[in-house]
C-alpha cells in the first residue's frame, strides 16, 4: 500500500537522506525480488479472442492523479491561510518563510549553493537565461523533444531558437548539437532539456559547449532526483530550473526554482523574481547583498514572479521525502521493463531504451517506442503502408482496454515541435526529420504513486496482448 509505505511527515534525518542517495540501483534491482508476482500474458486467454471476451484490462484508469501533499504540508498550509501570511515577504525574517525554508532544502538536497523559488518551471527557465545575461535577440539552442514551455521560456526571453536533434533514448543528439552550433556560431546558450528525466552523455554536451562558448543551463523540470555521476542534475551548467508542477516529483500545482551555484545568477535572479527594495535580505539561500549588487533592484525590472508561502508549504515535506518515493518509483519501473523485455511479442516491438550508465534515474511515468521495422512491416500489412494509421490503431486496441497513454507525435500534443508556431522550426520543408521519427511512435505511460504494484503491472499485460494483436508475436 504506498499510502502506508510513505510516511507524510518531513522527519527523514540528512544524514538517513544521503545514505539514501547512495543506494545502488544494484541494491534497488536486487529489492524488486519482494514485489509481488503476477501471472504473466500468457497466462490470459489467446490475444485472438475478442477483447469483450478475454483478455487484460487496466484495473484502474486515473492515470491523472498526482503526489498528494503530506499531512504535515496541509496542515502548515492551513495554518497560513489562517493567519493570511501568504506573501513571502510579510514575515520579518527569512528564516521565518516556508519559501526561505524550501529553498534551502532543496538547494540542500541537489547540492546547489543557491536557490530561488518562483511560481512556475517555466519561470525558471526564464530567469536562468536572464540571469546567465543572455541577452534579447541572441539565439540559443534547444533539444527538440521537449515540452512546449522550453522554447516558451526562449521566446519570452526575447530570443530565436535554434533545434537540436533528439535520439532514439530520448536525449539530445550531441552529433546534431555540433552541427547546429556550427551553423549558428553566434548561438549564446543551449537550454538543454532532461526531457523525461532522461539525461545524455554530460560531458560530450558540456564540451560540446565549452569549446564554442555556448552558455550550458539545464531544464531539470523531470530531472529531480537524477544523479550523474553521484550528483544531482544541474551542475553541469551554469544554472538550472526545476519545476513542481503537479505533475511532476514536487507538487505545488505551479511553482519552479532556480538553482545554481553562480553568485551573480542567483542574484540576478531574485532580484528579477520580485526582490524589490530590501528584501532580498529576507533570502537564506543567495548571496548576501554586496557592492557588486547594489545596484540591480534599481537596474532590473520586478517581474513579480515569487513563489508562494502557501506553495512552499506544500512543498517542505515533499523534500523531506523525495528519495523514499524515487525508491518506490525505482522498484515498480525496473519490474514493469523487466516484463516488457520478456514477454514476446511487446519485446519485439516496443523499445524501452535504457539510461545512460553513469545515471542513477527516476522514472515516474513508462517512456516507450515502437520499433521502426516493426511499425513499417505492419503499416504495410494490415494499413496500407500508412505507418500513422499504424500508431493510431495501437493506441486505440490500447485504449479499449484501459491503458491511456500519450502519444507524443500527435497533431495535439504540446510536446510536438510542429505545434510550435509560436517558435518554428525554420524554412527546411521535413525540418528534424529523426526527432519526427522518433515522436510520431513513442508514448508514455505514467505511473502514479497512488496506483498499487498490481495496477502498474497490469500496463505490461495490455501491452502485451495489443502488441500481439497488431504487431505479431
């Protein structure tokens, strides 16, 4: 039961929270032995009988829900809304703010030497380029399979994008990134998205960067949580944002941070998000107001984009117990790949690529790809050739069946470059032709903390038993 597994109050000791982050994921796999067992596809009827007759369903469908707030968060929340002490700037210290109070944890917790909370990962991002100063007009690159936020983040800033190629695990195509840099020699950043929480080779990017003066930051929006090397996403560039939107391993409905380990970013920052007149004084987790800032709450315009204290509150105790929860995640993730790699036929067609092996991930939602071959021999059987046809009766059999999933190509998706108007692609008439490919037959899945190991486990056996019907064994 996760409700039981979790505990709600932020009491996890730092010391119990760094034994915890260095757990192996050898130690976590060998864990998934105590999951429990269930029956595998083959033991359902044959995938040829109707589906009204035989074969799994989803026992549940609310693959919507989102992290509940602790009992320790609601009650501090309820507490504020009581006193109306919901502006992060009304209390007479900093060390007095839950917003002061959550920065520093999370800042704690990533290993970052600072950190400013404001009321969107969008936000962040926003902030990030404006704190590095990267100036309007200036161009910056962006991974392609993204959220429409990112290049959002880009155009408020004033800027052009420039796309990069994604690959097949997801992550950004570092061949592709030396190409576009080479084309846009001018280009002042990367904006770099662990899109997914899947992250690339580290330093191929960051040399990538170096070497052509481009200003690495990192969207680490699905990223909480994801060490490289033993630390936390987000040090590899010169500042990144993180989001707790509700939906991802911080949930404050909107809300975002900045996190970096730059002095004059971090200020910057503040200052921009709403630090007007004395108040950055009431910060725990910048730096102190010295002569090189003096200056900026008159220089920098107030954007107003604080976080707060009534978001903050939700969020303290989600700190606490971000790495049990990432454990949990960890165990049912790692038993639903294992299934879907050996059973035959989904492990013919669907590819679950793996993380990079210097990453230690977390995986709150199933990210999967229909294999290419697979997808052409099928639209050429049963579609008339017509691979998106293809896809889309996949996801239909799915459906029928419970499973709800996102395609990330779709013409609706906000995850679809080509819906990007806002932010095109440039005049080249098949414009990121392996980014096409790629989201036009990958899906994810998500796996919500409310849904028992039994629920989770049941996505394997619908895919399964589609995979079977339409693909083959």
């Amino acid at each position: 039961n996760v409700h039981s597994y979790l505990p709600p109050s932020h009491s996890m000791p730092r010391s119990a929270a760094l034994a915890a982050l260095l757990v192996s994921n050898a130690a976590v796999v060998a864990a998934m032995s105590m999951a429990p067992v269930r029956p595998a596809p083959s033991a359902f009827a044959s995938p040829t009988a109707p589906a009204q007759a035989a074969g799994p369903v989803m026992p549940r469908t609310d693959e919507r829900k989102t992290c509940p707030v602790p009992e320790e968060g609601i009650q501090h929340a309820v507490e504020l809304m009581k006193e109306g002490r919901l502006f992060r700037y009304t209390y007479p210290s900093g060390e007095e703010s839950p917003v002061s109070t959550v920065e520093r944890d999370l800042a704690a917790y990533t290993g970052h030497r600072y950190c400013v909370a404001v009321n969107s990962g969008a936000s962040a991002l926003y902030l990030a380029l404006r704190g590095a100063g990267v100036e309007p007009g200036a161009k910056v690159l962006c991974n392609a399979f993204t959220f429409g936020a990112v290049p959002s983040a880009i155009v408020h800033a004033g800027c052009e994008v420039v796309y990069v190629e994604s690959k097949e695990d997801y992550t950004i195509d570092v061949d592709d990134l030396r190409r576009a840099i080479a084309e846009h020699p001018d280009s002042a950043a990367l904006m770099l998205s662990h899109m997914r929480g899947r992250v690339g080779d580290m330093d191929a990017i960051k040399t990538a960067c170096d070497e052509a003066g481009v200003v690495l930051l990192e969207d680490c929006a699905h990223s909480l949580g994801v060490l490289y090397d033993g630390a936390h996403t987000g040090h590899h560039g010169l500042a990144c944002g993180v989001s707790s939107q509700a939906f991802k391993m911080l949930n404050s409905g909107e809300g975002g941070f900045v996190l970096t380990d730059d002095d004059e970013v971090a200020m910057r920052a503040a200052v921009l998000a709403g630090a007007y007149e004395a108040n950055t004084a009431k910060h725990v987790a910048i730096p102190p107001m010295d002569e090189r800032f003096r200056d900026l709450p008159v220089e920098l315009p107030n954007l107003s984009l604080r976080m707060s204290a009534l978001a903050a509150a939700a969020l303290v105790p989600q700190v606490g117990n971000l790495e049990e929860r990432i454990a949990e995640y960890t165990l049912r993730y790692e038993e639903l790949k294992q299934r879907l790699r050996t059973t035959p036929a989904a492990s013919r067609a669907l590819v679950v690529p793996d993380d990079h092996e210097r990453v230690r991930p977390v995986h709150d939602e199933l990210l999967f790809t229909i294999d290419a071959d697979v997808l052409a021999e099928t639209a050429a059987r049963s579609h008339g050739g017509d691979e998106d046809a293809a896809v889309a009766a996949f996801q239909r059999a799915c459906e029928a069946r419970g499973l709800l999933m996102n395609l990330f190509g779709s013409a609706t998706n906000a995850r679809n470059f080509a819906n990007w108007r806002f932010a095109p692609t440039g005049s080249s008439k098949d414009p990121l032709p392996l980014t096409k490919s790629l989201i036009k037959r990958s899906f994810g899945i998500r796996l919500p903390l409310q849904w028992e190991r039994e629920d989770i486990f049941a996505v394997a056996d619908v895919l399964e038993w589609v995979a079977a019907e339409h693909f083959g064994a």
